[in-house]
C-alpha cells in the first residue's frame, strides 16, 4: 500500500497540470511557430510555471492500493489487484486463461 502522501502528491499534480494546461499549451504553440524574441520569451515564461504544473510530472498509480509499477492502463489498476478481481470475476469480460 503506498502512503497517503503519495496519493496525495499525484492528486495535487494532476490538479495543477489541468490549471496550468491552456497557459502551457499557448506558450508551447509561440515557442513553436513564433519569431524567435517571441520564442525566447515565451520559453522564459514557460520554466517560470511551477514545476508540477508539467503533465509528464505525473505517474500512472493504482486506483486501489496507489501502487506505481506494474500499473494496467486499460484497467487503472496494478497487475497484482488486476490478478485478485480477475480471479474473483469482478472486471467483467475478464476471465483466467485455462487449456
């Protein structure tokens, strides 16, 4: 089980990357396709953001148990937990392979 803190940071990460996203993305364009004064401005005003305000900052985590490797995308879950429903038919369309 991984420490609420934790949770807690992904929580708040997440939290500032959606706030943070029009600015960044408008930003990103100007580097992109801007003169270059324009460009060195806006690059400027693009680390002065706060740093988790970055969507790669975040980590994918398991919804039950926080845990941040082994993580099934498809499902939001570690594959130890994914194994546990599985085996208890709690994700449907889901069964153990057997032949």
């Amino acid at each position: 089980m991984a420490k609420e803190s934790m949770k807690a940071r992904e929580v708040k990460r997440a939290k500032m990357a959606a706030k943070y996203a029009k600015k960044r993305a408008a930003l990103k364009e100007i580097v992109r396709v801007g003169d270059p004064v324009a460009a060195y401005e806006a690059a400027q005003k693009l680390q002065d953001l706060p740093y988790n305000s970055n969507p790669i900052r975040q980590h994918n985590r398991c919804k039950l148990t926080g845990r941040p490797k082994g993580y099934i995308r498809m499902f939001g879950l570690s594959r130890i937990q994914f194994r546990e429903m599985a085996s208890q038919g709690l994700i449907p369309g889901v069964r153990k392979a057997s032949w």
